[in-house]
C-alpha cells in the first residue's frame, strides 16, 4: 500500500451537508507547525470568492491549514461570499487554536449560489476532531464533484541522503483547460524551504502538469493549486542540487495527478496525449496542439475509434500557425497514418483503428519545419459528458 503521510500533516474528510446526496463535501489540511506556502490560481477573470482570498492571504508566504468544501462553489455571491470565505476560515481556526489569517479556502460546485456557511462552523468540531495523519483519502474523498473516484499521489525520497516526502490530492473531471486547467490540488511535503522557492518549483510543475491537459476547452472560476512545505523533515531546499531534486518529486506528483484527472474526465473512454513536433517554434507546436486536443469533432472521433485523420488536419490548419499542408506526416501510437500531407490508405487505417481502440494511445503530427515542440494531455468526447453536463445542478 502506498505511503500518503508527510511529517507534521494532517487531513480529514467528513459529510457537512452540503451535497444533496450525504456523501463527504468539507475537507482539511493542518499543518502542526506553521508551513510556508505557494500558490497558482485561474486565469479566468471571473473568480470565486476563496481564490480572491487565498491570493491575498498566501502573500505572506505562511500558512497552517486549509478547508475546502464540495458542492457549491461560491463564486458569482458578491461581498457575502468573501465574508462567508472568511467566516469559514474562522470557523476552522478557532477549532484549531491557530490565527485566522494563517487558513486557507477553496471551494467546487456549482456556481452562483450563497455559500451555506453554518454547515461548515457547525462541523468544524468533527471536522478537526477526524484530522488524522493518514487522512488524506478522506479529503480525496470530501473535495470530488463529478469525479468518479478520488485521486492521490505520493513520492517518497531522499535529499542528501536525507528522506522527504510529498503527498497530494487533486480534483477534477470537467471544466478543464489549461489556463491552469480546472481543478483543485493540494500538496503538502515536510521539507524546509522559504515560499518564493516553493513558488518558483510549483509554476515550474504546473506548467509540464496542470498546465497541458484539456477535457472539455473550459476554465474554471475555482482553479486552484496550493503547495505547503513544513519543514519537518529536515531536509533544506538550500543548494541548487537540491531544489533540483525536490523540483524532480513535484513535478512527477503534479504529473499524476494531472493523468489521473484527464482518465477521470466526464464521460472519458480514452486518454490521449497529442504531440506537435517539427514546428517553426514551441509556440506554434503548443497553438496547434491545443487545437487538435479540444477539436469536438477530433475528440468525438476517439470516441467512436474512428481513424479520421482529415479532422485533424483540419484542426492544424485552423491553429493559426505556420504549416504547410504538403509536409505534414501524422502517426497513431507507430502507426502512420499520412505521410507529406497524404493517407497511407486502407491497411494504415485499418491499424490505427486498432490503436484507437486501446484506453490509452498517442498522436503525433510532425510538421517538418523546425525544431518546435509541444504535447498535450486531452480525452475523447462520449454521449455521457452531455448527460452528466446538462443536468449537472439538479
């Protein structure tokens, strides 16, 4: 069984009420000790009322706990959703015996409806009562939406011959895009290590992470992903060595974490990780790879595990980078399914098919221009994304 507790963390997951259905929607990280914090949010210009908070709070760099609920997002609650954010801070602090200021807030569900605040204060006692050093699958559990299962990840290694741990959690199964992509994730890891390095590290892991992956071509209001670092374990990001090795550990947590959330995409039948290579620079290769992995007609193609090279052709070239339809070479996984702009006909198609048909498979399209290059994590679109989307709030 894998190792998912971190030196001086705690976590819970309990049922407040806030789900219709009873099942666990509160969640919290405590930290015994004050833990430096880091923080990457949306880029999305409507934002909920905890993301506003957290970015104000996490300027100072410290933090002891977190609490975050499920089922309603309270964003789109004017002022009385940044005071019901707070008073849901206050409410943990005061269970904790810790400053007010030292708590963070996050927040998935629906959005536009008040924030039902007296459940969280109500349950704070339960809440902190459960807090257990292995409580990190509660929390999985307590912060899932549509997600169909909870999503953990953990590294264990060593420093200096030293040993570290990082443990996270993330959430997420529609509304994802990149931009940081739609999802809440926590990370929590007991080395020593002041905020504006654990900043640096966790734009780094966002990027080759979060930042990829596509389910849907949405952004959320709520995204958000918060790093604490407690220094328990004695172990100093103090040397370029070994923030280099820490970087290594966080990168590979948000990498799992990132996969997991895309497998457990709404309705998701197929993984797929879409390279653009050859490109006139990294941006074109990054412009015309989005295109491909959000293309609704290239996405339902996975579905139907329909060899349909010409949708995406179609979506490079309406990328708005440089290409040249004559020099373009596509695979499927090894498979080439055309080469200098061409199919490679029936038989070639014949095992694509094949390669459609795995959970899991890569799609190349080698533009034959340059050195640029990007990939990026997407899925397939099934009937039941629309089912679970069109009555998400009932």
């Amino acid at each position: 069984m894998e190792n998912i507790t971190c030196k001086g963390f705690k976590a819970a997951g309990i049922a407040a009420g806030i789900k219709k259905n009873g099942q666990r929607d509160l969640g919290l990280i405590f930290s015994e000790t004050p833990a430096a914090v880091a923080g990457v949010f949306t880029r999305n210009r409507v934002q909920a009322a905890p993301v506003l908070l957290d970015r104000r709070r996490i300027a100072a760099g410290v933090c002891q706990a977190l609490v975050v609920n499920s089922g309603n997002a309270n964003c789109c609650t004017g002022p009385q959703g940044m005071r019901d954010a707070e008073a849901a801070a206050a409410a943990v602090a005061a269970a904790l015996d810790i400053a007010e200021e030292t708590v963070l807030v996050a927040s998935t569900g629906v959005i536009g409806q008040p924030l039902p605040v007296d459940k969280i204060q109500s349950a704070a006692p339960d809440l902190t009562a459960a807090l257990r050093p292995d409580g990190i699958d509660q929390l999985a559990a307590a912060i899932m939406t549509t997600d169909t299962r909870p999503k953990v990840a953990a590294v264990h290694s060593t420093i200096a011959g030293r040993p570290f741990a990082l443990v996270g959690t993330a959430k997420g199964a529609g509304m994802i895009n990149p931009d940081m992509a739609t999802m809440l994730c926590f990370v929590c890891t007991d080395v020593d290590a002041p905020a504006g390095v654990l900043q640096q590290c966790l734009h780094a892991a966002a990027a080759g992470s979060f930042n990829r992956i596509t389910i849907d071509g949405d952004t959320s209001t709520n995204d958000t992903i918060l790093l604490m670092a407690n220094g328990r374990s004695g172990v100093a990001l103090d040397r370029p060595a070994h923030v280099s090795l820490f970087q290594s550990a966080l990168n590979e947590v948000l990498v799992r974490l990132a996969k997991a959330c895309v497998r457990d995409g709404e309705g998701v039948t197929k993984l797929v990780e879409v390279t653009v290579r050859g490109a006139s620079s990294d941006r074109d290769a990054r412009r015309i790879a989005d295109t491909i992995a959000n293309s609704p007609l290239v996405k339902t193609a996975f579905f139907g595990e329909d060899a349909n090279w010409g949708r995406i052709f179609a979506a490079a070239g309406r990328a708005g980078a440089e290409l040249d339809p004559q020099r373009l070479d596509l695979f499927f996984n090894d498979v080439q399914m055309a080469d200098r702009g061409m199919g490679c006909g029936a038989e070639a198609e014949a095992d694509a098919t094949r390669v459609l048909k795995l959970p899991e498979f890569a799609v190349t399209l080698d533009l034959n221009l340059g050195r640029g290059s990007a990939s990026v994590l997407t899925c397939d679109f099934s009937v039941d994304y629309v089912r679970i989307n069109a009555d998400y709030r009932s």
